[in-house]
C-alpha cells in the first residue's frame, strides 16, 4: 500500500467563500466558480498550482484530503474544480470517525502546526498533542506536518505546492527508515531530477 499524504483543502488547495443568499458581496466577488450548496452562494477557485501538485503526488502516493469542513460539502467544491479525480478521498468532521490512522504519512495545511486547527486533524490521525510534551509534538509535527503559505485567491501563486514534493518524499523517507522499510523516493528524485536537466 502507498504511504499517504492529506492535503488540506481552503487555503491550501482552493480559497473559497460562503455568501448567504442575499449579498452585496456576491456582486463584487468575481471569481468563475460558483454554486448553490444548502441555500448558500459558493464561490472558489483552486490555487494556481493546486492542479499539477495533485497529479505528480499521486505518482508516488495515495492522497486525502482532510478538512475541518465537512467532506460532503469539500467533495462538491473539488468536483466544481475538476480537482476531485486526483484525490482518493476526502475527510472531515462528518467522517473522520472512518480515517485511518497510518505510521507513515504527512499533512501538508496552511495552518501553523501549533494551531488547534492543526491539533484537531493529529488527533484525527492518531497523534494526540494533550498526550506528549511540547519538545514530543515538536519532533512529531517535524516528521509528519509541512506547512504552506495560505492561498487567499487570484492568479499569482505566492508559494507553489510543487516545492513541497522533494520535502514530502524526504519526510516519508525518514519515516520509512525509522521502521526498516527500504524506500526508492530518493532514488526516484534523482532520476527525475536528471530528466528535467537534460
């Protein structure tokens, strides 16, 4: 089984906005995507880089998306995005019950890693931050949490996803090693390094 990364969704991958149904601001926000969910205007957009980041991640890994939103209403913005073909699945509040709790992943979130944001989804993934001492859930969050600049919409791209691809390897490389599981990440990287030169 491939090791999993959980991506975040708003700010992470996507910016969106809930407007209720009568709104000036719906006059003013511009942005194409848009739909009614729950008597509710949505509008989003994906980060620039949202689209190639997913692709070349699911190469190498199984991907999630894990959300404090609730995963009915992440899949419907995914899908107006044409983003959810490359997400294997969506948690969040509504579903988290279901998550698995695997030994080797990482969580890629705009959020600070000492946010309870950030507390909430460790605790969804096995990781309980009351439960271990601050120098503990510093060492946990370096080995399994990366964290982005927030995407808060437009078409620059302040910080491209795509860095994060050689950290995330390196992460899951360090994980695999910890339990004595040979891994060819790095080995891959380089070889993809040596095409893009030539």
């Amino acid at each position: 089984m491939k090791e999993i990364v959980f991506v975040d969704c708003d700010r992470t991958l996507v910016n969106t906005d809930v407007y209720p149904v009568l709104c000036r601001q719906l006059f003013v926000d511009k942005r194409k995507n848009k739909f009614f969910f729950q008597w509710r205007h949505v509008r989003t957009e994906a980060r620039p880089s949202a689209r190639e980041f997913l692709i070349e991640l699911r190469k190498k890994y199984t991907v999630h998306v894990l959300s404090l939103g609730h995963s009915v209403f992440q899949t419907k913005v995914l899908t107006e995005l044409g983003l959810i073909e490359h997400v294997e699945k969506i948690w969040g509040p509504d579903n988290v019950h279901e998550i698995p709790r695997p030994d080797q992943f990482v969580l890629i979130d705009d959020m600070a890693g000492e946010s309870l944001g950030i507390a909430y989804k460790m605790t969804w993934l096995g990781r309980k931050r009351s439960l271990v001492n601050i120098e503990d859930w510093g060492k946990i969050l370096g080995h399994h949490f990366i964290q982005c600049r927030p995407f808060t919409g437009g078409i620059s791209d302040e910080q491209s996803l795509i860095d994060f691809l050689p950290i995330i390897d390196e992460l899951i490389d360090c994980q695999l090693k910890k339990t004595g599981v040979t891994c060819n990440h790095a080995r891959n990287q380089e070889a993809t390094i040596r095409q893009s030169q030539s």
